[in-house]
C-alpha cells in the first residue's frame, strides 16, 4: 500500500492505493497528528483461529476501500452475506483503476480531483474541495458513460471515508463511538451516541463478513427519523470524523466495516434503500449531492462547530434586512388559519411600538366558507371574506404600521379542495395514479405549466402585494418517489432538482424577499434547503415546555440565526411562563405569536424590553460558539433538571447564557466560563426573585422554582 498526502492546513488528505492499483482511497488526518500514525498489521495469519484453517494462505488484515462506492446492474453484487443490508464494496468498485490525480488551485480554495477510468470508458472523477479560512471539505463524485453502451447505476456515493482510525494498529477495540442524530416531528436533533461494538460493527474474525448500519430519510422531508451527519470518534486519540449531506430528498449514510478499518458512507439512497436506478445513455453523466467532510483534533462538539460554520458561509448571500436578526411577529397560533384583515389590523397596532420587523400572515388566507385550509390550498385566491378589501390592502396596512409584510404559502401541494387538485397531469404520479396523501397531492416542478402556474400565483402576488417575507411550508413527503423516470427514486431526484430551481427562481426575481424553509416545522432543517433561505422553522413545538431543548440541540446542527423559535404567549400566562418562553428564543431567531391584541400593559412591557434586548444579543446570536451544559433526565416531553446554553462571541468579548430549569430543579445552577475571561453580568432577563451572580469562575443562577429561566449577558473585561 502507498499513499499520497496534500496538506490543507490543518488537516491532511491522505489518498490511499493498494498494491494492485485497483483502489484508491481517501482518509482524513489532524496535520499535527501525523506523526502518531502508527503501522497497520498487514494481515491477520498468526492469530489461532486463522492459523486453524488448513492451506489458508495469506487473509489481509485490512484493505483500501474505494472513495467513491459504484454498482452497476449486471456486475455481481456485493459478497459476505451483505444483500439487503449494504451495496458498498460492490465489485464493481474493482472495474475502476486511477486514471490520473490533478490539483486546482485557486486564492481562496484548493481542489484535488481524481479520476478512475474502466476499460470500456466509463469514468468518475472524485472532487475534494477546501475553501480558506474554513476547516471542513466540499465533496462531490460525477459518473461519466464514455462507453459506447448505456449503463444503469445501483449505488454511487457522494463520498466514502475510509482507514478510520489511522491511530491503532489493528481493529480498534472499545475504542470507537458513533454519532448520529434522531428526528420526529416536534421533536428534532436527539444525539444518539453509541460504540461501534453496540450498533454490532466489529469485524468479523476472518473479514469474510460485510456489515453496515445503513440510515437515512425516504421521501422528500430529509430530516424525519434522521439528520443527514455521521460522526465517528477515536476516544483514545481524541479525533472525531464526520460527514453531513446537503440533500432535500433520499438520502443514506453508513458506518460500513468488513476489516480492521471503518468506513463512513453516504450520498443518494441506493436501489434497496432508496427504490433508485440511474440509466445513463453513451455521453450522459451524473453528479450526486455535495457532502462535507471534517476531521478534527477534538470532540463532537468541535467537529459540529466546523460543520456549521460552513453553513453559515453557504448561507450567506441573503437580503441586507437581515443582517441584524429582525424579530418575526407570525400569527399562526393566534388565529390557528382563520386571519382576517380587522384581526391583522388589531394586532399591527398593538406591536407597532415594539421591535417587531416581520409581520406574517399564515395559513388560511385563502379560505373560502365552509372550505378547511389545509385542504384549500392551490388556487391561491384571497378569501374574499376574510379580506374583503383584497389582501393587498392588508399588506399595505401592516406596511403602515412599520412591518414588512409576510405571507405564507404550501407551494409545493394542493388540496383536495381546490380546483388545482384535479389538474392530474401536472401532479406527480405512482404507479400511473396521481400520488395522493393526506388530502394532498404534489405538483410536478419539471413540467413547464406548473413553473408558470405558480410563478403567476405566487411570485406575482408576492410583488404585487408588496410582501417582503415568503413562509413555505411543507407537510407531507413524497415517499419513495414517482413516475417520470427509470426508477420511484430518480423520480424524486429530479422533482428535488426541480424544486431547487424554483426557490432560486423565486430569490432571482425578488432579490429582497426573505424566506422561511418550513416543514411541518422542522422536517427539512438539512443544508441544501437552509442556504436557499433565510431561515428555518426550527420546529411546530410552538410553545411545548420542551422548546429550549430542542433548540439547543440544533445548535449543533444549523446556525441558530436561521432557527426560528416560537415564543407562544397568553395572557394567562405568569411573569415565570412568560420568560421562560422569551428566553428560548435567544437560542435562535426570535419568533412571536399568540394573543398578542389581548396582553395587558405589563406583559406588553415585558415583551417589548426582552426584545430590545434581544437584539443587543443578536451579534452573539449571529456569530459565536456555543456548548450545553446541565443535567436532564432523558424524556422530553416531561423533562426534569435544568440546562444552560453558553455561547461565546466569536471576538470572545461577549458571553451570552441562557438558562432554563425543569420538573425538580436545584435551588441553584452554575456553568463554567472560559478560563480566559474575566467577566461581569452586563445585562439580564429575570425573574425578580432569582439571582445570577458570578463566583469562582462560574456563573451561578438560583432560580425560582421548576420551568424558569433566565438569560445573562456576560462582558469580558
């Protein structure tokens, strides 16, 4: 075996290639750790069980596995019982050799491209690309039919990440853990971390057995059972690997392991994970969805602080409104869909004094008698009653009060209600029937007459309203996929594709408008959808007691500046609800809603000062490092204990923490402070008879009882 490094800062790209030249593959090293690598034994002859075995020559104790995973119909499919369960180490992996390796280098960024070629002229090019000053990589891999015949693609990976750990020198024992994180609806981003010997990924004695844990997301809402990211530690040498797949549609990962090295996998969801097959014709080409890679000196906490770092750089070119986080006023859970223009006139007046800057009308706007919402959508009329002036007089009266007008639409379905749900050869089909679920059906994003349809009745309203902020929402999945290709699965690959156009058709033609990515809340918190827009639902927890756990968690997951948090308020509430609903909304972006037109005075005070302060907190919220601290039992929808998120200004001039307790809270809390500061409390948001104080070199909060919170904003001196 040789190998072939290129140095990315801090991080070594280590290609690796067997003896025959029948594989290359890719690991990822700490550059100041090199000199830790230690050899690998080459085979596994000398141990009892192998020496057992009559005439059994040489059984190599590890191999290099290929960094892009192929399989092609017609090549014999994977071995060691691994049908069903993976379609990585395919033979047809060995009918690619290294055709040629070429480096790009450009100001800001480099990219290594490797080439493999078989003999009948199909060929994949493998992209590994970093752009400086960032810590992580962009990897993409593109099959091209240079043959004179077509070729149908089982499985081709957007990456394959092998020679996990380079620090041991056989198999790793205890030493390995997995991370992975859960999703359910209003109940997103549940770490789960287990060793490689509980999800059953030791080797096999002899390597004759291949192993997977093979996951990911069916259908078109990506994040609903899982986040696209996978995560392997070394827990001895202290270096976290990890992956996250920017995708909308099905997607798998896996923790793959036939040797003594593991190896992370993933890309599009293959034939039996995914119902996909890709026929490409002579001259065709595929390339599949980006995926980033990092590999850090240090824990899951790091490698996440790298992953979305990179995020926030993809999301990047939004509109100028939003470079200071203004608060969103969205009336959902006032009105639960019956907006009205007098109900939207009240509740303008009533925030016109405070920091509000988006005021969105949601579901329901549409709404004719007797008709539901959610089975009314897709014509996209104005319920006349409801706005009898017409729903631009609304939006110019939300405008008189100083918001910018926001609006929301399903874009992507139609109910069974509207006339749109008749129109079946526009809609996606199964089986030759329109694909039907849930009182929904789907509109087709490559046919020309939808992209017409809701260009007229969505884009032109939006400007004609004067409407400066889009809420798509999004509440059933696809499944599987569709007809309108060689298989369900690139069915869906292309409608995605398709979707992706029209988002960024939307921002093309209204360059100003901010959008909001909403999934059932938070069923399509994954990249690709979070940097085509401004920010994201971050859940419909809309005011569950759970709310602040959830919202940390996806501090590890997505930039909180585009995580919208509901703070759901009654006037019924006490002064401790209240602030413990405010409070969680420092977690992200903060998000009002509920009987706003009826607080009393007081609660309007408290509102108003918890978002002024609030947007003090925004550049912390906007960039800087966050870690949870507490001790929680594991349910969460009757949590107990506490937990404090600490997020530290990028300039470290700034510590903002937010605090929250639960059933059977102590009578008093602390988190740590970065050793290097030395810091006072600059501003707060507490109940009157807490206390938050600094002692030792912590910061202690002793809080009012079970379900309170506080948020502390710290200064470095």
């Amino acid at each position: 075996m040789s190998f072939k490094d290129f140095v990315f800062g801090d991080t070594i790209a280590r290609y690796l290639l067997d003896a025959a030249g029948d594989s290359v593959g890719l690991q990822l090293v700490p550059a100041n750790m090199a000199a830790l690598i230690v050899p690998r034994r080459e085979r596994l002859n000398g141990l009892p069980e192998i020496d057992a075995i009559p005439d059994i020559g040489v059984v190599p104790a590890d191999t290099v596995g290929s960094l892009v995973h192929v399989k092609l119909v017609g090549d014999p499919y994977t071995e060691g019982f691994a049908q069903g369960r993976t379609m990585l180490d395919s033979p047809s992996n060995r009918r690619f050799r290294l055709l040629r390796q070429s480096v790009e280098q450009r100001t800001q960024d480099m990219t290594v491209v490797t080439e493999l070629k078989d003999q009948t002229g199909l060929r994949i090019e493998h992209h590994l690309r970093r752009r400086s000053p960032q810590h992580v990589f962009e990897v993409q891999s593109r099959f091209f039919n240079e043959s004179d015949q077509p070729v149908t693609l089982e499985l081709l990976t957007s990456f394959a990440l092998g020679g996990i750990t380079p620090f041991d020198a056989a198999d790793a024992a205890e030493r390995l853990r997995v991370h992975r994180f859960r999703s359910a609806w209003s109940a997103e981003g549940r770490l789960e971390t287990a060793s490689i010997e509980k999800l059953h990924l030791e080797r096999s004695w002899s390597g004759a057995g291949g192993f997977s844990e093979r996951f990911g997301s069916i259908g078109s809402m990506p994040v609903r059972g899982w986040f696209p990211f996978a995560a392997v530690e070394d827990t001895v040498a202290g270096v976290t690997w990890g992956a996250m797949l920017y995708w909308a549609g099905s997607w798998q990962m896996e923790i793959f392991r036939r040797h003594d090295s593991v190896v992370i996998a993933g890309g599009l969801a293959d034939r039996e994970f995914g119902h996909w097959l890709k026929r490409l014709a002579p001259g065709e080409s595929l390339q599949t969805p980006t995926a980033v890679l990092a590999c850090v000196q240090g824990d899951l906490n790091v490698l996440c602080d790298h992953l979305v770092a990179h995020q926030i750089v993809a999301a990047e070119p939004q509109p100028k409104v939003e470079q200071d986080l203004p608060i969103i006023f969205n009336e959902w859970c006032t009105t639960w869909g019956l907006p009205t223009h007098e109900r939207m006139k009240a509740l303008a007046q009533r925030l016109k004094d405070t920091p509000t800057r988006y005021f969105v009308i949601d579901a329901g706007w549409f709404r004719s008698p007797g008709i539901d919402w959610c089975t009314g959508h897709g014509d996209w009329n104005p319920g006349k009653e409801l706005f009898p002036e017409g729903l631009e007089a609304t939006a110019a009266e939300i405008r008189r009060h100083g918001f910018i007008p926001g609006l929301w639409f399903e874009l992507e379905t139609v109910g069974d209600s509207s006339t749109a749900f008749s129109l079946r050869e526009h809609l996606l089909a199964r089986d030759g029937v329109p694909l039907t679920v849930r009182h929904r059906r789907f509109w087709n994003f490559n046919d020309p007459f939808t992209i017409e349809y809701l260009s007229r009745k969505v884009i032109d309203l939006l400007r004609r309203g004067g409407f400066g902020y889009l809420k798509v929402d999004y509440n059933e999945t696809i499944g599987i996929g569709c007809d309108g290709a060689e298989s369900l699965g690139e069915g869906l690959r292309q409608q995605i594709l398709g979707i992706y156009a029209f988002f960024d058709r939307i921002r093309r033609e209204l360059p100003d408008l901010v959008i909001e990515n909403c999934s059932s809340g938070g069923h399509r918190l994954e990249p690709s959808m979070l940097s085509r827009t401004a920010m994201s639902s971050f859940s419909d927890a809309h005011e569950l007691v759970e709310i602040p756990i959830i919202a940390a968690n996806l501090q590890m997951l997505a930039p909180p500046h585009q995580l919208q948090i509901w703070a759901v308020l009654h006037k019924k509430d006490s002064h401790r609800r209240l602030i413990y609903s405010l409070a969680a909304t420092f977690l992200g972006r903060m998000a009002i809603s509920g009987e706003i037109d009826i607080l009393t005075p007081e609660q309007m005070q408290l509102l108003r000062m918890s978002q002024e302060f609030y947007q003090r907190c925004a550049p912390v919220i906007r960039h800087g490092v966050s870690r949870r601290f507490g001790q929680r039992n594991e349910s969460w929808r009757h949590p107990r204990g506490w937990q404090v998120v600490r997020r530290v200004s990028l300039d470290n001039h700034h510590i903002l923490c937010v605090v929250h307790t639960f059933a059977d809270s102590p009578g008093e809390v602390s988190v740590p402070l970065p050793d290097h500061h030395f810091c006072h409390i600059s501003e707060t948001l507490i109940e009157p008879d807490a206390q938050a104080l600094i002692r030792d070199g912590q910061l202690v909060i002793r809080p009012t009882g079970d379900f309170s919170a506080a948020v502390v904003m710290l200064r470095a001196d």
